[in-house]
C-alpha cells in the first residue's frame, strides 16, 4: 500500500464509481508496475472503505483520461503500442492527453511528441532522427513511432526539426521523410559556404548520397521517393538583440503571418522574416512551387493558441570565416552549385582552400544546433504516467521540452544568452524534460550547468558501450545526478503519458 500515491488512490475511488462497474482485477491491471505488488483484495478494501477514507475520488473526466492513456499503451512495454480498445472519439475525454517519447537508437537521438484532445489527435511532432549506431535501431523506432502515430490516429506528422546537418542525422532524417507524410520540415539555416564546409569536415564526397542535401537541402528533400511535404521552413541565426516574443501571435500587416490551417485541422502560425543576403545563391530560389520560408529571428511556432515551438539558433557557433576566405571560396561554390559536371573538381579545390585556411586537423567545425522550446500556451497541470521511473513532483508544473541536439553549453556566458532567449514569458521555468546536449558530452557542457539548468528530468541519449565516444561522460552525469537522469540507449527508450488539466 505503501508504494500507491495519494493520487492513485484518488484515481482508484473514481475508477470504483465508474459505470459500467470495473472489476476490482481490471483496475489493479491500471496500476501494475514491475517494481511493486499489488493485489485485488487491496482494491476490495478500497471499494468497501476499510481504508483510505480522507482521499476522495477523482472527477470522472480525469478518470476517464488516465484510462485513455493507459489503453493506449496495451500493457507495461511501452513500445508495444498495438490498441487493446479502439480509440475513442467522444467528448467524454475532456483533458488533453500529452505523449513524449525519446527512442532508443543507441547512439544518437529521434524523439517525438503529440497531443491528442477530446480522444482525436491534434498536433505532433518530431525532433531530430539520426544514429551513429546500427541504423537498423533507427529504423524500427522509426517504425514503432510510426505505429503509434497510427494508433492515435495521425494521418500525418504536423512538425518534424532537424537540428544539424551531421551525415548520419541526414541519413535518419531522410528515411523519416520517406516513410511519412509532413506537414512542415524546420531546419536552421545555413549559407550555401557553410552547408559545403560542413560536408567537407564530415567527409562527404561528391558522390554520395547526402551530398545532394548540402547542395540544395530543399530539393534533396523534395525529391526523395514518397517524400510529401508541405512547408520548409528555414531558422535563421539568433542575435544578440533578439527578443522571444509573447506566446499568441497576433494580426501582423501585410501578411506576415503563416497560417496553415486547412479544414478539420490544427493551424500552424509563425511570422516570415525576408530571406537573408546570402539567400541569393540558393538553387531552391529557382524551384516552381518551392513553399519555402523563414521564420522571423525571435519568432514562435504555434498548433493553434495550445501549444508553441520557440527555436533557438545560436550565431556565434557559427564557423569563423575570414572575408579573404569567405570571397576565394564563392567563386568556388557557385561554379559547385551552378556547374554539376565540375562539382567533384571544385569541391577538392575548395576542400584544399579550406586546409590552407584552417588546417587539416582544424577544429573550426560547424557546431550550429538547433535548440528547441517546446511547451503549452496557457497554464496547465500535467498529471505524469511512466514506466521507467515516479514521475517527480514538480513535473506538474514544469512539462515543456528542451530538444538540445548536439548543442553547447560550455561557458556561463554561453547559458547566459539561453537563459535570456528562454527566459521571458516563463517558458525556461516551466520546462521540466532537458534532453542533455550532445549525449553528455563534456566538451558540451561546464560544471555546474545542471543546477543552472535545473531540469526535473534530465535525458542522456547515447551508447554508453560505443568505445569512440563513450557517452554520457561520467562528470557531466554526476553533475546531473540529483535531477532525475535517465538513459536512452539501445535498449531502452523513455516514454511519458499523461494528462493536462487547465488551472482556469
């Protein structure tokens, strides 16, 4: 009895008023975990009284959305996401109901999110898709997300990011794309020069597959087999003076305002910005029909007035280019982008460049990754199911997502400019799940970061087995130790459940 929450217990008396009457095994079936005992005659003692008396039953709308989010798991592996019931579709279920999942593909990160209100989906999301382990991991979590995705009766993904460009993040990322439809693809933006550099430091030849997105990213995508997307939207590098704006989004003049909202569905809002200089070069640019766009330095991304995506595109992780440098290596790109049959001959010519400049061992990399807020518009209450761990307290009220892909974190000066981007209208201290940037890298991170952080539940993503990497390195774990972490590796992934109560 010791292990039952005040809550279960609450969700226990209701569940014991439902119509028609549950039998004392089917409601212990709600509330099995590995990790404890229960029995029937616990709840026969319940159903008569004999204890518990000061706790009174919960509010049959809140029963009812805590045994939505239970059928819809079938049992305690929390991949198995075959529907024990169909899923219904009758305003009975009041609460929204959130599902955050981070899958397990070892060493490198795909997550993925969704709401579903009143029993019908209403928005959801991936972050990133890439493994430096086997893909095969990635691609039946890519199968297991697409599964449950049918289970609550998605048609399609509403908003899928990609944080950075690495190779293996692209090849994850375009299996995704092949295998689903999407509304809208973000992507953080990267000048032609730079998207070319970074296929030079990570190898990339001519003739590989990936090399026709750091050419053209827009087209690559497009052209995949089966690939159906509508919106491509571009994140341009945040400035210092860039200031998150209120979570609704108003009327702008002129249109400023994308709003894709189509019968029987969500609208996604986010204010345009006009394509940057460097845009000019863009082969995209030329594309009939190319629905390509970029989202207002600042600017949020919102699933009607529910639920808002604010990204974070970090400028000064941009690579240091000198203006010698920047006008010899044009000259280059262009005649790559615009002169297919020269492509390999110049990207040598530009890969020698390089080494001249910054040397073969150069550590200059193109580290830019996108950081995503992820959280509610309005104030609400989670009430938190999973399988892995007690959800902790304060989950409550801190539920928003931090997505860190591959980001830094590495100075106080560094957290400082986070903490100023996210800070406003409360969104840092409602966020509670931190994906831990870079699987726990210390080049990632300084001591002492996490209790700036401060996260409720911190995710570590990686193969701690992988003898490359070895992460999460121990000291940044440690650091990270008194706020709840958890592995996902190639085992195990981690998956939450449950339901938001609004607080009006």
């Amino acid at each position: 009895m010791k292990f039952l929450s005040n809550y279960e217990i609450s969700l226990i008396k209701g569940m014991l008023n439902i119509t028609p009457r549950l039998t004392d095994q089917k409601i212990l079936a709600y509330f099995s975990r590995p990790d404890r005992d229960l029995s029937q005659r616990l709840i026969g003692q319940i159903r008569k009284g004999l204890c518990f008396n000061a706790i009174f039953p919960a509010q049959e709308a809140m029963v009812r959305d805590f045994m939505l989010i239970r059928e819809l798991e079938n049992g305690p592996a929390a991949t198995s996401f075959a529907l024990r019931y169909s899923v219904p579709t009758s305003s009975q279920y009041s609460s929204p109901c959130l599902f955050l999942d981070w899958w397990p593909v070892g060493q490198g990160l795909f997550s993925s999110g969704a709401i579903v209100k009143n029993g019908r989906p209403f928005f959801n999301w991936v972050y990133d898709c890439g493994t430096s382990s086997s893909l095969d991991l990635l691609y039946d979590s890519i199968k297991d997300c697409n599964r449950q995705r049918e289970c609550l009766r998605f048609s399609r993904f509403d908003l899928v990011i990609l944080s950075h460009f690495d190779n293996d993040h692209i090849s994850g990322f375009s299996h995704l794309v092949q295998e689903s439809q999407i509304r809208m693809i973000l992507l953080p933006y990267l000048t032609p020069l730079q998207r070319l550099i970074l296929a030079i430091q990570q190898g990339v030849s001519s003739g590989d597959a990936e090399f026709g997105f750091y050419i053209d990213p827009v087209s690559y995508l497009r052209g995949l087999d089966g690939s159906d997307i509508g919106e491509i939207v571009f994140v341009l590098p945040s400035e210092s003076d860039d200031e998150a704006p209120s979570p609704r989004i108003g009327p702008v003049p002129d249109g400023g305002v994308r709003d894709g909202e189509e019968s029987e569905e969500v609208s996604i809002k986010f204010e345009v910005a006009s394509p940057p200089d460097q845009a000019q070069d863009e082969l995209f640019t030329k594309l009939v029909n190319a629905n390509v766009h970029y989202l207002k330095r600042g600017g949020v991304i919102s699933a009607a007035s529910d639920w808002e995506f604010l990204p974070y595109n970090d400028a000064s992780m941009l690579p240091k280019l000198n203006d010698q440098f920047k006008t010899n290596a044009m000259n280059l790109v262009r005649s790559i982008l615009n002169k297919p049959n020269t492509c390999k001959h110049q990207l040598d010519k530009l890969k020698k460049l390089y080494d001249k400049n910054f040397g073969k061992s150069s550590r200059n990399r193109n580290i830019i990754s996108l950081f995503i807020y992820s959280g509610p518009i309005g104030d609400y209450r989670f009430f938190c199911f999973n399988e892995r761990m007690p959800c902790p307290p304060d989950v409550r009220t801190r539920f928003a997502q931090i997505y860190t892909g591959d980001g830094i974190l590495n100075t106080k000066k560094r957290f400082q400019k986070f903490k100023n981007y996210y800070q406003p209208e409360g969104r840092l201290a409602r966020a509670g799940f931190l994906q831990v940037m870079h699987h726990g890298a210390k080049s990632s991170w300084y001591s002492g970061l996490a209790a700036d952080l401060s996260p409720v539940v911190s995710i570590f993503s990686s193969d701690p087995h992988n003898r490359k990497y070895r992460h999460p390195h121990p000291e940044v774990l440690r650091d990270f130790w008194d706020f709840h972490p958890v592995k996902v590796d190639k085992y195990a992934g981690f998956h939450v459940r449950g339901i938001l109560m609004s607080e009006i």
